[in-house]
RNA sequence: GCCCAGAUGGUGGAAUUGGUAGACACGAGGGACUUAAAAUCCCUUGACCAUUGCGGUCGUACGGGUUCGAGUCCCGUUCCGGGCACCA
C-alpha cells in the first residue's frame, strides 16, 4: 500500500515547476495563441480567504486544458496596487502605504503559489511600480493630446482640430467636447495663450473642467459615480456632496456609442451587459429650442417623447442650470433664491430619499414652438442640471414626475392617447392613438398634426417636423457622464503635468516616468489639499528637463507639479496589454507582440466591475485601438463573471443573562440570544465544547444544554468575515488536505458563476475521490500495478465517457459535474481491476488541470517524458461508446411502465413492435385500444391507449 | 417604477436542451473490520401508502396552457438575488 501523501508530492512539484521554468510563456508563432487573465486583485491586509482562488482556480483549469490542446497559453498575474483600498488599509493600521502594500502583496503571492497555479510570475506586473505606471502617464498624455472627431469615430491628434481652427476655426468640424463652441479662424487666432488651453481644454480626452463632482470629505478625495452608492462611498460609506471643483477628466462620453456597439461583438453574460448598457444609457429624442415670452432669450429643451409637444402645460429648469439667473423675473426673485437656498441645503442622499414635490415658479413664460400657447417655466430639482440641456418640457399627462409637480401645482393636464385615463395618474406607456395633437378648433404651427397615428408613429413624424422645420434637431443623449480622473490622494499615480502661467503643460515624454514622492506625511486633508504637496523634491526645471527640489523654487525658473494623483482605475484599465511585453522600456507594448497576443480570450473575475473596470478598460483599449497600440477594439473576448463565496457561519444560543448555551433543537424552549462561533472550531455543525471554552476567557465557565450528547449549532449564510467568525484561509485547507482536493472542491462546490456559500463539510469527498484514485496505481506492495495489459472493452468505455464529458464540460466551465464524471471513472475503473497503461495514461492526462500535482506524480510513475502540462489531450472516439443494444423505458400515456432492451439500431417501428409484444405491456393494452405510437431511437417509446 | 437572472431532497447541486427527475458529493441511519478510535468498505436515504413478495400514488415555488410526453416551452402569480433609477 502506498498512501497518498499530498504534502511530499504537492512540495515536490512545486518546487520542480519553478526549476524547470515549466510555465513561462514565450511568443511563438508556431502555435496558435490563448490568452487567459483573471482580474487582478488588489492586495488587501486580510490576505485571500476561500472565495478569493475561486476564479483563479476555474481560469487556470481553462488554461491548463487550452495547453494540452496544443496552445500557447498566456495566463498571467499581477497586482493592482495602487488606490484608495491600498492607502486605507495603510492609514488604519499606521504605516506608510508602500511598506502595507510591499507586505501584502508578499502575503499573497506566498498563498497563491500554494495552489498549483499555471501563472507565468515572470511577467508579474504591479500598478504601483515605475516601470509600470510610466505606461499609464504616457497614455494619460496621448489622451491630452487627443480629441474625439464625430465623423471618423474615433480619436484624433489635437494638431489636427488646432490646425483646423487656424484654417477655419469651428467650421468643419464634428467634435465631442464639454459644450459645443462656434467661433472664426480670426476669433481664434486672437484668443491669448490661456483661452486657447481654455478652449482646446473643451475637445481633449484627457481634459481639465470645472466640473460637479462627487466630494467625500471623509476619504478627502472626490470619487467617480461607480465609487459612490447610494450617495455614499463605496470604500466605508461615508457621505458624498456634490462641489464645483477644477479636476482633470477622461472623456468617456466621446466612446459611448461605440462602448454600446462593442457590446454586440463580444461574448459576455446577458445580464452584465444590460448593465452596461443602462450604465450607459442611450436615449433617442429630439432637443427643441423654446422662445422666452416677452423676451429675446431661448433654451432648448430635450425630450425623447416628441410626439407629446401637444401636451406641454409648463416648462421645468433644473436649479443649477445657468438659465435660472436669466429667466427670474424681479417679482420672483426672492422666492427664488429662498429655493436655491434651500436645494443647496440638501446633499445627495437627502435629494435621493425625500423625493417629495418642489419647485418655484420663475416668472417667465416659454412659447410651445408648435402651438403658439405660453406656458410658466418652473424652477424643480427633480430636472437634473446634467442630463440632457437641465430643461424639459413637462407633460403632465403622459409622465408620472410631471404629472406629480402638476398636482402640487394645480397645473393643467392634457392627455394625448385616446382612452387613457389620466385622472388618477399619468399614462407614460408608450402605446396607444394620439388625439388632442391638436386638439378640436386649435390651430398648429403648418396645420402638422398627430391625431389618428400610433405613439411610435407620431414620436417619428414630430421629430422630422421639428428638424425641417427648424425648431430643433435630433438628439442622441447618454447617460453615461465622463470619468472624474484626479484624486486628492497620495498612493496613486502622479500627473505627468506641470502648470506655466497657470496652463498644464506636459512633462516631455523621454522624461517618463514621474515618480512618486516618499512624503513624511501621505494623510488626505478634509479640505482637500493633496498629500503631494508634502513633497520636497517637487517642481519642474524646463531648463534641466528634470523634476527639482522644490526649496529651489525661489532661485530658479520652474514650474509646479500637478499635485493629484490618479485614481484607482488608472493603473487597472489597460494591465493586460503590459503583461504581454511587461519589460519593455520602450514601448507599453511591442508592436509585435502586441500583433501575437491580440487580446484577452478568457477573462475571469467578478460582476461588481461592471459598471466600472470593465467600462474603463474597454474605454481605454478603444482609445488604445485609435491609437494603433491594442489591435482589437474590445479588450476582452469572453467574460466568466465568478460567482461570490459567501461564508456559511455558526450560532451558539446563549440563554439571556446567564453562561449557559442551549444547542439548537432545544433553544426554542428558553429566551436565547445567537451568537457568532467560529466556524473553525464547529464540525457539522456540530461544536467542539472543549475549543469554544478556549475560544475566549468569558466562555471558560460555559456550561451547555446538549442533545443526544451533542452541541447542535444554527447556521445562516452570510458575508465571509472577520466579525462573523465565518471566514475560512486556503492555506488551512491546503495544509490539512492538500491544494489539489482545494482545487477539485472548489470546483465542486457548484457553476463557476454562481454565488455559494463556502462550507468545508463536503470537502472530504473530494479528498477521498482523490485517494481512490491513487489507489489505482498502487498494489499492496506499493509497487505501480499498471503494465502494458490490454484494455478491455470496458475500460475503454470508462474512459471514453470521461473523454466526452470533461472535454466538453471544460469548454462550459462546468467544472463540478466534470469532477463528478471523474469520481463514477474511477470507482468504473476500480470495479474492473483496470490495470491498463494506456488507459490509465489518458486518465491522467484528463486529471492534469483539475489536480497537477498528483498529475504529475502519476506522469513521471507511469514513465512519461516531461511535464503532464504538456500531455496531449486526449482524443474522444465515439466507437468504444457505441452499444448494440439499449435499455429504455416504455410509456403508456406518457407514464413510464417498464423498461427493455432493444437493439440500438433498431427503427421506431420496430421498437413499436417489440414493447407490444412484451409480456409486460399486455396488462396495459388488454381491453384498450391503441390511438397512438411514438419511439425515438435511444429515447423513448410511447404508446396511447384509450 | 423599469430591466436582468433565478426558485429542484436535510445540504451543495445533476438531468444528453422536450424523453425513466434527484447523477455525483455531503450529512443522517444501519452494518462489517477494530480492545478502542481514526481510516476503509457495504446497505438505506424525495414524500406518502404497501412491505410476506410484487408494487402503488404524489412530487421540480404557485395557478393555468401547449404536447403522446414539461424541471425544461407559453401565459399569469408569489418569493429571493442583481443592475438602473426624479435620465424627461
């Protein structure tokens, strides 16, 4: 007998892996490429616990498997670094972010090499390291360098739009930028050094705007809408307000569409993608212009219902809108300013929560282009100043906020849809005949009327009437607002950017990279000073082309540093091209290489980067792709979003007010209250007494209420955390069980993709699965049994069902029911006495990426030269499959009666036939006709008797 | 409010995509081996009825429908999870 000993093998692999260099990856165009990546992690000081390896474990038996296929698999790992979850954890426990950040990462290399994975560490990248974010200041400045032309679709060098405001100025010219400016070649050219930043400001990519951000003053950094929710921040939930600040910004805006549209060509979850898409948020509608009463003021409005123009009872301004100023009349201006006063009182979350109706009037009137009537123009903070033009045309009856503010208001309500009831609420659907457009004995602009078409008809035939008629145009609006990109912070990247006269300019790029500062002090300030300006060695010496110390200021010419950092998604949006050329000097990635790797093929990680990373990234690589740097559009080919672990934690009842803890079938009988128990000293949920007396001194008297001599704890699933006592560390299990039973159970545990609570209970069947196995290879003497027999019939039929079943599996990422297969092969394999080296090789071979380590031990037992990393894998042959005869089971009124063998080519007729001439199936045709048969061959027969 | 995904034993989950529901594993119960424990092996394990043998009825959140046949398809309802949310 020779045991399984996984501590002697897994070390000994682990160790041959790393001498051997098994798993570096060199471009080679021999083989065909696959690119496998999982979302790096941020290090975090609590280290991996069970859920972390979850993704990483299902990636590398993907990309193990692709290797055996014959590929040249790309399967790296790094660290994101940088940013705001780093620098908490540094400042919570007193240290300097780069010392937390160094240890951490250290933490969790030690406990990822652990797990056997496939990871190529020679092309490890880290986000905070110069080499790296050298890379992210170099695209940062094509990006200022750069605008968005609307006719090409894509990014263009902004010598080209300077060129052309020369030449023409505004004219010709199709650009995305903040706000839509119209001037002369002349008007240009007399515009002093700082207007031009100025305006060139309003088309970059990478741009500086005075602009509403998301403020936290407890993070002392502002954040970007994916870092707040539900008004507060996403890193420990403090309040988030909105502030006019000057921060540089990522025109994603500009790529909206076209982040719409990729979505089309890449294979991703539903569910994410309609994510992005409502992240996105395209709306189709038309913008109107509104003549003022009495005035030579207009504003436009936008609106995606066009077809109710006939319905507009009164316009509504958002509160921040520069229109307010303008259109206050004097009488109202005191009412007005009451309710800015009072809008600018609320935050964010209040406006989010109280929802009740408010608004002022303005005193002015707006003209309803198409039917001449004047209507009171409103003041409301349910119009949002930064969606659309901040205007609207309100129609309370086919809108449900209209129609709320109407009420309040004692405004009139018009409906347009014939049969729709408005006297309770609105009707918003968007179906239905429109009437009253106009209604009986009103004239319209051009007699244009709607009356008698369909609501989807009349939205079409208002928005060509608006445009040819000159009212307005039509408009495509999105909600997705571009990036907020500067950060109050110090762990972040630096800007490449110096300020001359007050205009940011960019540091040359031979200059690259812009180094991080060590700083004494690296707290943020609440009034949103940044750390950088802690720094001594802090200016920029144009002269020398060097960043100067800053006590030098007073001496010479130099200019100051930007002193923001850039956030977290920085150094995250565009790490996968860097691991395809990680020590290139030169270039963020070689032109080569780059043409070699393409893209990411399988990317792994989780659903909650949805709406940020993902989106970021696939901006980035766009702008990447204009650039010529990343050849494919879309970063990422195929998304596997893993599911969450959540932890599965355990209740002691403690009875109130006294020491004595009541086991769980019996608590309903006192006054308990549940406490947390560590769930490392709980066995099936069953407590050990001895551990929880230890567990903490106030339980050392505890005394318990057992049932049949047992302490029987509750059990809910919950968040994996500390304070639950619920969280459970691979290397506990690696060490108790080894990193391949981790592995097959982690996959066992259920879809990739789906959320489950981790519960170390089962584990043991994975770990006696692995033992059986192993067992096959062994006599009692502990000498290899398997030889150069023959296989038999059988055997290969074992195999070949395994075969079929883990190949396909594989490329379904269903992992747990390939494990599954394995465990029914071997106990097949183990009941025939399988002795057979070609069957036993092939099952080897097919274990490889689920259990390398055992994999290899059996490779080299068996006799296999290198690596079973390289073992091809094996070919499924439908012949050793195929059965003469198949046992089915036989309906009558589709209720299964018995079951019989019938020869597996046999016809549906025959099959008919026989089940009738069964002495079984007499019972249920005597005394009944037959109205109908059905057989499938290898299915079913069925027979309908009356 | 709108959109997306889901609901199968005590538990995690299978089901060749419309063809014998509950594979595989855990847990539980019984047994073998053992001085004992661990380890290992064997049997039972959806519910109910029958059990001397055969067996029978119900059953995939709930209510309908299509079909020879529905966990799977269609309509409606409930519940849980996720996304968006004064976005005009």
């Amino acid at each position: 007998m020779r045991e399984y000993d996984f501590r002697k093998i897994e070390e000994k692999w682990r160790a041959q892996w790393v001498a051997n260099k098994t798993y570096h990856v060199v471009e080679d165009e021999t083989k065909k490429k696959f690119y496998v990546l999982n979302m790096f992690p941020y290090p975090s000081g609590a280290g991996l616990h069970v859920g972390h390896p979850l993704g990483y474990i299902a990636s590398d038996i993907y990309a193990r498997f692709k290797r055996q296929q014959g590929y040249n698999v790309l399967n790296p790992m790094g660290y994101d670094s940088y940013g705001l979850p780093a620098e908490q954890y540094a400042i919570q426990t007193g240290q300097h972010p780069e010392k937390t950040t160094f240890q951490n990462i250290d933490r969790y290399r030690e406990q990822l090499d652990k797990i056997g994975f496939c990871f190529d560490w020679d092309r490890e990248v880290r986000t905070c390291a110069p080499g790296y974010y050298h890379w992210t200041q170099w695209a940062f400045q094509k990006m200022f360098n750069s605008y968005f032309d609307n006719t090409l679709g894509k990014a263009q060098p902004i010598e080209q739009l300077i060129a052309n405001f020369e030449a023409k100025g505004t004219e010709g010219i199709d650009a995305a930028g903040s706000e839509e400016l119209r001037f002369t070649a002349e008007e240009w050219k007399a515009m002093s050094e700082q207007e031009k930043s100025q305006t060139l400001m309003n088309y970059r990519i990478a741009f500086l705007g005075e602009t509403m951000v998301n403020w936290c003053p407890k993070l002392g950094t502002v954040l970007a809408n994916d870092e707040v929710i539900d008004g507060v921040s996403e890193r420990g939930g403090y309040p988030v307000e909105q502030k006019k600040m000057r921060q540089w910004c990522l025109r994603v805006s500009a790529y909206a569409q076209r982040l719409l549209d990729g979505l089309q060509t890449i294979d991703w979850s539903d569910s994410i993608k309609e994510t992005q898409k409502n992240w996105i948020g395209r709306s189709e509608g038309a913008e109107v212009q509104i003549k003022v009463a009495d005035s030579d003021i207009d504003f436009t409005i936008f609106t995606t219902r066009a077809d109710t123009m006939f319905g507009v009872t009164f316009f509504v301004l958002a509160p921040e809108s520069e229109l307010v100023a303008q259109l206050t009349t004097a009488e109202q201006k005191e009412e007005v300013d009451k309710y800015l006063t009072y809008v600018k009182s609320r935050t964010e979350r209040e406006r989010q929560i109280d929802r009740t109706v408010t608004g002022v009037f303005s005193g002015s009137y707006g003209i309803n282009p198409i039917t001449g009537e004047k209507c009171p123009i409103y003041i409301a903070e349910y119009v949002l100043s930064g969606y659309g033009t901040g205007a609207i045309m309100a129609v309370p009856a086919h809108d449900s906020r209209d129609y709320a503010f109407a009420r309040h208001f004692n405004l009139p309500i018009i409906p347009l849809v014939e049969g729709a009831d408005v006297s309770e609420e609105s009707y918003d659907a968007k179906e239905g005949i429109v009437m009253n457009s106009p209604m009986e004995g009103k004239s319209s602009l051009n007699g244009f009327s709607l009356n008698g078409l369909t609501i989807k008809e009349a939205i079409e035939a208002t928005k060509k009437f608006v445009s040819e008629n000159g009212l307005g145009r039509v408009k495509v609006n999105f909600r997705l607002r571009d990036a907020i990109f500067s950060r109050q912070r110090y762990w972040g990247e630096p800007f490449p950017v110096y300020y001359k006269q007050g205009i940011p300019c960019m540091i040359p790029e031979e200059c690259l990279p812009v180094e991080l500062p060590q700083v004494e002090n690296f707290l943020p300030t609440e009034s949103g000073e940044p750390p950088l300006g802690n720094a001594q060695m802090w200016a920029w010496d144009e002269a020398n082309r060097k960043i100067v110390d800053k006590a030098l200021i007073d001496e010479k010419t130099v200019f100051p540093i930007e002193l923001f950092t850039m956030p977290g998604f920085a150094g995250s949006s565009a790490y996968y091209l860097r691991y395809m050329d990680p020590n290139n000097a030169e270039a963020l990635v070689g032109e080569k290489v780059s043409e070699y790797w393409q893209n990411v093929d399988l990317y792994v990680g989780g659903s909650e980067h949805a709406t940020g990373h993902l989106i970021y990234s696939r901006f980035w690589n766009k702008f990447l792709f204009d650039l010529g740097v990343s050849k494919k559009e879309e970063p990422f080919q195929k998304l596997i979003n893993q599911g969450m672990i959540q932890g599965r934690s355990n209740f002691v009842y403690r009875i109130k007010d006294t020491n004595t803890f009541v086991s769980l079938g019996l608590k309903d009988q006192y006054d308990t209250t549940p406490i947390h128990v560590d769930v490392n000293i709980v066995k099936n949920d069953v407590l050990d007494v001895e551990a929880f007396k230890a567990w903490r001194p106030e339980y050392e008297t505890a005394e318990f209420i057992l049932e049949d001599d047992k302490y029987i704890c509750g059990w809910a699933v919950e968040k994996m955390s500390k304070s639950m006592f619920n969280v459970v560390n691979p290397d506990m299990i690696v060490e108790r069980y080894g990193a391949d039973t981790l592995r097959l159970y982690e996959m066992f545990l259920g879809p990739v993709e789906q959320s489950k609570p981790w519960d170390t209970n089962g584990i043991d069947g994975c770990h006696r699965f692995l033992k059986k196995l192993w067992q096959l290879f062994w006599d009692k003497d502990g000498n290899l049994q398997v030889d150069a027999t023959e296989p038999t019939a059988d055997n290969m039929k074992s195999l070949h069902k395994l075969i079929k079943k883990v190949s396909a599996d594989i490329e379904e990422f269903s992992y747990n029911t390939s494990i599954s297969a394995f465990m029914v092969a071997t106990n097949e394999l183990t009941a025939q006495k399988c002795r057979s080296r070609e069957v036993m090789t092939q099952i080897v071979a097919l274990l490889a990426p689920f259990a390398p380590h055992v994999a290899e031990e059996l490779w080299e037992a068996l006799g296999q030269e290198g690596s079973v990393c390289d073992a091809q894998w094996p070919e499924f042959d439908e012949k050793y499959l195929v059965e003469s005869s198949v046992q089915l089971g036989v309906q009558f009124n589709g209720k299964v009666r018995f079951s019989m063998l019938f020869p597996a080519d046999a016809t549906p007729e025959q099959m008919v036939e026989m089940a009738l001439a069964a002495p079984e199936a007499q019972k249920h045709i005597e005394g009944k006709q037959i109205v109908k048969t059905i057989a499938v061959p290898k299915r079913i027969v069925n027979i309908v008797v009356k």
